[in-house]
C-alpha cells in the first residue's frame, strides 16, 4: 500500500511539473508576443521601446528627469541652475549628429565651438608684400599682411515639444529618442535654411545675403559686413545660355583659384541639379556623372556636388549655383551646451520641455566661393 502511495504521489508531482512546465513556457511566448506588439506601435509613432537595457547612469538620470523631473545629480555630467539642465553629455551629442547628418553646409563648412556669446576669428587676406634688390640697393618698406578681425555672434535656437501627462505615466516607449528626434529634425531644418538664407538678425547669416558682383570686380575687404561674392553670369534669365552652355560652369571652375580647388566642390538644389543634368559637352558627353554607390556624391566636371533644398531654383537673377571650398569660405560656431527646461505648469495636463542651443555663421573666407547668378552681368 504504502507504495503504491508513493508512485501516486510521484506520478502527481510528475504531473504538477509538466503543468508548471507548460504554464512557464505559455507566459514566455505571451511576453514575447506583448514585446513585439509594443515594439511594432512604436515604430508605427516614430519611437522605440523604453527597456531601460544597457543604460548608464548619465541616461537613467536623464530620463527620469524628463518623465517626473526628479533626478540624480550625482550621476550626471551636466549643469543645474535650479531652473533647467544643461546637457553636455552624449545625450547632447546625439542632437548634434542628427543636425550635422540633415543640414548639408554643416557637413562641409568650418564648425567651431565657444562657451561665449560670440567667437573672434583672425582673417589673414593675403600675403606679405616682397621685392627684388641688389646688393647695395635701398629696402624700402613691403606692405604688411592683411590681417583682420571677425566677431560671429552666436543666436537663440529653441524647440518646445510636448507631450500628454498620461502619455508620460503610461507609455514604455523611448522618450528620450523621441525627443532627440523631434528636436534634431526642427533644429536640423531650419537651422539649414540660416546657413544659406539667414539675413544675421537674430540668427545667422547665410551665404546667399552677401552681395554678388561681377568675379573680375570682386575684392576682399577689410569689413566682414561688407564681404561680397565674385560671380559668374548666365547672360539669360533664369536658364543657361542656349550656345555653349558648359562654359559657364567651367568659368566659374576657372574663377576660383588653385589653392582651393583641392575641397571645392557645387552646391545646388535638385531642380538645379536637374537642369544641368541634361547638359552636354562638345563631344556630346554628360557634365554631370551621377553616382551608382551609395554613399559617394555625383560631380560635376570632376567635383563632388552637394544638394542643399534651401538653394533657389533657377529663376530670374538667381544665384542657384554655388562652387568653392565651403570648410575655408563659411564658418558655423556652436555655443557649448544644450539647455533643457521641463514645464509640467504652463499647460495642465501637458509636459513640455523647453530646449535651447545658441549658434551663430558667417562668411569667413569670401575669395573661396564664387556664384553663378541666373541673369545678365550689371553694367
């Protein structure tokens, strides 16, 4: 009796661990499913989800600063002044890199940084003057270096996203990348049309607000203000000449000189682009090779072309085309540090968070890009 008890009571607990066996693994395959489901909606919005994985301490902080607004300042390399943070750490990093991948001046212009409101930069305009003397002669005095300062203020810059307070309680998706994104993208943006169009009030000035004259005209002068732009003319309102169209685009190669043709390279939007698409040489051979790998530009009589959206179209008078060395001719200065404020009062039943960079750009190096203008030469 008393084992057959003890196969029962065996056979029961066999029983019991192919049931808890089976329940463990249906739980397992649930979670899994409910992971999935949430990973999909999140990448339906834009957003991942939050699981917390591999997170150092610097952006656990962060995180729970901009869900409840309390945070470990012991885990963090940024600043408090008791009314935002001020993020200097790869959180601010990664806001950087997604207005560096969207902004095409920033990939190939000069970027500096200043943990001041403006950056003074020397301008060397040219070289010291020489002269040939025989061995009694007088040395009369050569002219000097022209060497001249150039202050670039740098501006506000702010995005104000916001977000649901029951968003913010209930949801596990990533709100930190959402931010990022939001932010980087609105920045990135508008912050690619200043670098081209800006007029310097309250933020930078582009390189399209310097006045063109004629390249044979132009001069570098003293007062960075008062810079102008040696340009090429088209002869023809808004289009190319309808002879030898080419010519322009190798004159506006000629115009700028050796020293900078080892980076220069065109900027133009895509209609532009478009346009010279279709152009062809003498020997009936295409201007414009366009590029079959990933990642490499197409040229343009060898140079690599940029495609920046925020360039006019050809139209009367345009200046479309740009061509020079843009690292040397425009310089970006980034104020050190993003500030972010979180807001849960202004708007009830709203987070938002207040974010701030400061940057300024100017044409710093003017004889390194020239124009060409869609229009006759002025008389």
């Amino acid at each position: 009796m008393t084992h057959q008890v003890k196969e029962m009571v065996e056979g029961v607990a066999r029983d019991f661990e192919g049931f808890k066996s089976r329940q463990d693994q249906a739980l397992s395959d649930l979670g899994e499913r409910v992971k999935r489901a949430e990973t999909l909606a999140a990448r339906k919005v834009g957003m991942t989800v939050d699981s917390g994985a591999g997170m150092g301490p610097e952006t656990k902080a962060v995180r729970e600063w901009l869900r409840g607004g309390d945070f470990d300042r012991k885990a963090l390399s940024i600043e408090d002044d008791g009314q935002g943070v001020t993020v200097r750490s790869d959180w601010a990093d990664q806001i950087f890199k997604r207005i560096r991948e969207s902004s095409p001046v920033r990939q190939v212009a000069n970027n500096l940084s200043t943990n001041s409101n403006e950056l003074e930069v020397l301008v060397d305009r040219g070289e010291p003057d020489s002269a040939w003397v025989a061995e009694k002669g007088d040395r009369d005095p050569t002219a000097a270096s022209f060497m001249s300062r150039h202050k670039i203020a740098v501006h506000e810059h702010y995005a104000y996203p916001s977000v649901t307070q029951q968003f913010l309680e209930d949801s596990r998706l990533d709100l930190e990348q959402w931010l990022q994104d939001k932010i980087g993208t609105r920045f990135g943006r508008q912050e690619a049309e200043s670098f081209i169009k800006g007029d310097g009030n309250g933020k930078p000035r582009g390189i399209l607000d310097y006045d063109t004259v004629p390249d044979g005209d132009f001069e570098w002068g003293a007062d960075p203000a008062d810079y102008t732009i040696g340009a090429i003319y088209t002869g023809e309102s808004g289009d190319f000449p309808s002879n030898n169209p080419d010519n322009v685009l190798y004159d506006v190669v000629d115009a700028l000189k050796s020293d900078y043709l080892g980076n220069a390279r065109f900027m133009m939007s895509r209609a532009t682009m478009n346009k010279i698409r279709k152009l062809r040489d003498g020997d009936d051979r295409a201007l414009l090779q366009m590029s079959l790998a990933e990642g490499r530009p197409n040229t343009l009589l060898g140079f690599p072309v940029v495609i920046a959206e925020d360039m006019p179209d050809p139209a009367a008078d345009s200046e479309s085309i740009l061509f020079g060395d843009f690292g040397q001719a425009y310089t970006i200065v980034d104020r050190i540090g993003v500030s972010v404020l979180r807001d849960p009062y202004s708007l009830p039943g709203w987070v938002r968070w207040y974010v701030r960079k400061r940057i300024g750009g100017a044409l710093t190096n003017p004889e390194a890009v020239k124009a060409v203008v869609f229009g006759a030469e002025p008389s």
